[in-house]
C-alpha cells in the first residue's frame, strides 16, 4: 500500500523508533484521551504500540503512521490493512496534535482516507472509541462512523466498536 496517496493535502510515511520523541510530545498534550484510556503515554507504550498486531495479522499489514505538514507531525495513526477481514481496514489509533485541533483536520484526514480506500476496493473502516469520550465519540459520529453495538471490556474501560461503510 502506498501511504503516501492516503492525503492529498499532508505528507504521510511510516514512522518508527527515530520519531518517538516528537510522537510522545504530541500525545502527551492530548490528556483527557489518557483519562478515558489510561495509562498515560510514555515513550515505552509509543514503541510497544509500534510492533504490536491484531491476532493473524503480520508487520506487512501494519502501518503507524505520521503526519506531516512541512516538518510538523500534525497527527499519528496505527492502521491496519485487512483487518479483520480482507476488505476491512481497522484503526487502532488516532490523533491529532492539540494545537492544531478543532480546525478540521481530523476530519479532512479520515476523509481522504476513506476515498483512498474506497479507490482501492476497501469496503469499510472499523474502529473502536472509549465509552464516554466525548471528543472521540463526536468525532469519529460526524465523520460517518456508526457503533455496529458490540462492545470490548478491558479491565480500565469498555470499547464501543464502530464502523463507516466506504
Ligand atoms: C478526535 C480528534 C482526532 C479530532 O481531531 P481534530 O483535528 O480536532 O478534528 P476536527 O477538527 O475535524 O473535529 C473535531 C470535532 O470534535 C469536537 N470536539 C472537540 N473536543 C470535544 C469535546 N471535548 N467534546 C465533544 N466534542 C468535541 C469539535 O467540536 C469538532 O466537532 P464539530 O466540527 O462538530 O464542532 C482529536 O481531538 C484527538 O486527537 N483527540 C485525542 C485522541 C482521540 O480521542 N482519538 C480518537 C479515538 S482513537
């Protein structure tokens, strides 16, 4: 997959261990989504978050991804291609930087996205939000996602599973 038509306005490329810095500096101004999903970040759960897969997933279908606008990372997403079927792809992450929030950017990110996709045969995107963020539950509701009303409990929080048909 060339991640690089995945915006027709940001620079996109996989990022890795040389980028944690400045992935940990955006996400850690970003609190009240570590209130919902703790632990805070560190630069430890940055790495971990890197490597880890879905179950029957391999590395080759995972993208973490940067987004940048000039040398700014802007935003930070972990995608998964295929996931959990073959015409769906799954975010397991999704961020922006504080100070660029609540201009738009976000949603022309997920925007681009999903015509990328769909040019590319994909049939959905799935996702999960935190029960009771309100900031990602508005979000991901105003950019066409829909709960499919399964739910995952972990021990800190429960997972509302949503989905958006490309
Ligand atoms: C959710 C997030 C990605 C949105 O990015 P963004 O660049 O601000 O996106 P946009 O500007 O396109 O849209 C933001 C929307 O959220 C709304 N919003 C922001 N803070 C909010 C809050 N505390 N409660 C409810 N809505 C909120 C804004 O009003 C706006 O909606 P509107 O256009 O209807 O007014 C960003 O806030 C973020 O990174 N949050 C922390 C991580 C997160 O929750 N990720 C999603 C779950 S994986």
């Amino acid at each position: 997959m060339d991640v690089s038509r995945f915006s027709n306005r940001y620079l996109v490329r996989r990022v890795g261990e040389n980028d944690i810095e400045e992935i940990y500096a955006l996400c850690g101004g970003n609190e009240l989504y570590y209130k919902f999903c703790p632990p805070f970040v560190t630069r430890q759960s940055i790495a971990d978050d890197m490597k880890a897969l879905p179950p029957n997933k391999e590395a080759f279908d995972k993208y973490y991804l940067g987004y940048y606008d000039g040398d700014k990372l802007i935003a930070v997403m972990d995608f998964i291609m295929g996931f959990p079927d073959e015409k769906t792809a799954f975010i397991g992450f999704f961020m922006t930087d504080a100070s660029v929030q609540n201009t738009g950017i976000g949603s022309r990110i997920i925007r681009d996205l999903c015509s990328c996709l769909r040019d590319n045969g994909l049939a959905r995107i799935r996702l999960g939000w935190v029960k009771g963020n309100p900031q990602a539950g508005h979000f991901w509701r105003k950019n066409g996602f829909a709960e499919t009303g399964e739910t995952y409990g972990t021990d800190n929080y429960t997972v509302v599973a949503a989905q958006r048909v490309l």
